[in-house]
C-alpha cells in the first residue's frame, strides 16, 4: 500500500488525506497544534468546492446547514444598493448552493471522514525531503508521497523555493467576528465605502459571521479592537453597528498573498497544496475551496505531479488574480472612483442579474475529475 504524509490539518490537508485514503493510501496527517482548535471564523463552501466534498462523501452533513438565501449583493454605507443579486438565482445557475460554515464545522466534518489513527496531533514537521522523507521529534517518516499543506508561511515552500518572495502584505488587515443572530433579516452582503469592507453571512447554525477589511500599517493593533471597528464602521448602516458591539472577541488578521505565483506546486515526491502552493486575498472567498479543488486533483495526479502542477498552477493563479482585482475594486478610496464604479456596477445590474452571476461562472462552475 502506497504511504503519504501531509503535513498540517487545515481544510486542505484533511481534504488530501481524505481524497488519498478514498483511493487506497496510507495516510498520516502532522498537526503541530495540540488538539483541533475552533479557530478562525466563517467560510464559504462555494460550488466548486462542494462538488469536491460530495465526492468524498462529507457533503451530504454540510448541505443539511442553511445555504445563503434571499437578496444578496453590495450596498453603500448608507444601506443603498450597489449592486442586487439574489442567493436562489444563484444556486439555479451553479446548481449548488453556497453554504456558509464555521471553519471548525467544516474541520470537523472532514476529520471525522477519516480512518481512526490518521490524525497525528502535536507534531510538528522539522524537516523533509524531496525524495520522501519527513523528519518529526526525532522521528523519520518514509513516504511515497509528502502533501505540503503547512499554510501561508509554509516552511516546506520556502525550502523547495528558498528564491521566492513568500507572502506580502497586501497594505490591508482584516477583522472578524461571530456574534448571536440579532432577530430580523439579516441578508448576506458586502457593504462598500471608503477604501473599507464590512459583510455580513448567516451561518449554518444561525449566528451571523462578519467580516471587515481596512487599509493600515503591518502588524498594527488597537488596545479595544471592538472600539476600533465600530471607529470605522460605527455610523454605517444597521445591522452593522449592532452586530459589532455584540461581539465578545475579535479576531485581527493582516492580509498577506503570494504576489508571485510558483514556478510548479511540487519537486520530487513533495506537493505542495492550499495556501502554502498560492495563499490568496479573501475577497472571491475562494482561499479554502481551491485547497479543496487542490486535494482531489492531487488525489488523481500522484503517479505524475507534473499534471497535478499543469493543471493547479494556472487555475488557482486566475483565481488569486480575480480576487485581487475584488480587492482594488472595492478598495476604491475616492469619492469620484467610488461613484464611477458603483453606477458601473447598478448599470450592469439592470442588464439583468445574470451579468453579474456570469462573472463568476470561471470560478463556481468548474467540477472535479472522475
């Protein structure tokens, strides 16, 4: 029996464990955390990468959560719509729905598709090699193939490619929050103004995710980070400023991309998957669904990780500069841009919704091999 480590147990190295135990392998998943934490927040679990899911067999306890529903779209400041869409018409046209989660839940559902004994916790990877070898706590592990799944400051990225830039700070940081559904409608939006983001999800549990993006200086803090959000975002619309000062925590995080895409995704026996191979700006909501799309395509590659790197490299490098082009887009910090783009935007959108659901037919329409 063929034997893979992966080295981390985020959304896409226990999707590649997954993927690789459904063909047959011997899988043994290095977690240096401990125990399998609820960190991070909400995410979208978007078409594409559910196709993926419901291959693996975990789709079917996703999909019993409440997938986005109703209006939907980009509003102004003041509550104005920039552009309206709806969540049905969507699933109509993808054939999936969008199904917002906590990263926890969607940790979870994947960890427990596992085979009993996969999941190594506390361990860390010191060391590897191309042609296999992983060095843990004094431990060395044979493979026949190692899936580098260790994040956006991947050590085994910088040792496969130590001239590579690695991650940039994108000038902006992010906040989110997870705070109790306060009653009423809630509709999944991003509101847009002044260089800043804020949106909101229901997720399937019924808590509102909300998530924000402003420019600042790397590594900055605020003594109150809940102060701080309700500073820039206190006087915009409702349910904004109530939703904020609901929280209990705050999770603050710089956003950092690999600017640079990757010459190739493996060297020897070494993949490298997720945000290790092309971390991504948020703003497609794509960075977890391509480790995903990540997983099962390496799961079919593993006698030739050349086609695993021809078929990832250019996909997800499309994608991330998507998402960048979002990011500038709603980042748009001057009053005649702004209203430029937004009556671009509500001209569009009166052409027919479809236009707008178009745009993301690249993305949300591709399906995983057989």
């Amino acid at each position: 029996m063929s034997r893979a480590v992966v080295i981390g147990a985020g959304v896409g190295g226990l999707t590649a464990g997954l993927a690789l135990q459904r063909r047959g392998w011997d899988v043994t998943i290095l977690e240096r955390a401990p125990k399998l934490e609820a960190v991070g927040a909400g995410l979208a679990v978007q078409p594409n990468a559910l196709r993926v899911l419901d291959l693996l067999g975990v789709g079917a306890r996703l999909r019993e959560l409440a997938g986005l529903q109703g209006a939907a779209g980009i509003q102004r400041p003041d509550g104005g719509w920039i552009s309206r869409t709806d969540a049905d018409r969507a699933t109509e046209r993808f054939g999936e729905p969008v199904i917002v989660v906590h990263r926890a839940t969607l940790v979870d559902t994947l960890a427990e598709g596992l085979a009993p004994g996969t999941l190594r916790l506390g361990l860390t990877a010191s060391d590897v090699d191309p042609d296999g070898r992983v060095v843990t706590d004094g431990e060395t592990l044979a493979a026949d193939l190692v899936v580098a799944a260790d994040g956006l400051h991947s050590t085994v990225r910088g040792k496969l490619f130590p001239d590579h830039p690695g991650p940039v700070y994108t000038g902006v940081t992010s906040w989110r929050i997870v705070v109790p559904h306060p009653g009423g409608t809630v509709m999944p939006t991003e509101t847009w103004g002044s260089g800043k983001i804020l949106g909101t999800a229901v997720l399937g549990d019924g808590r509102i995710y909300c998530y924000a993006t402003a420019p600042a200086e790397a590594g900055g803090r605020a003594d109150d980070e809940q102060a701080e959000l309700l500073r820039l975002f206190g006087d915009w619309h409702e349910p904004i400023p109530t939703l904020i000062r609901a929280a209990t925590s705050v999770t603050r995080t710089d956003i950092r991309c690999l600017d640079e895409p990757l010459p190739r995704f493996h060297e020897g026996r070494i993949a490298l998957l997720g945000d290790a191979a092309h971390a991504m700006t948020p703003n497609l909501g794509q960075g977890a669904c391509q480790a995903i799309e990540d997983a099962i395509v390496l799961a079919g590659c593993t006698d030739d990780l050349n086609r695993y790197s021809a078929e990832r490299v250019p996909r997800t490098s499309e994608v991330a500069r998507a998402s960048r082009r979002v990011g500038r887009m709603a980042g748009l910090d001057h009053p005649v841009a702004e209203w430029l783009r937004n009556t671009g935007m509500r001209l569009v959108g009166k052409l027919g919704p479809d236009l707008v659901l178009r745009q993301m037919d690249p993305v949300l329409t591709w399906h995983p091999p057989t």
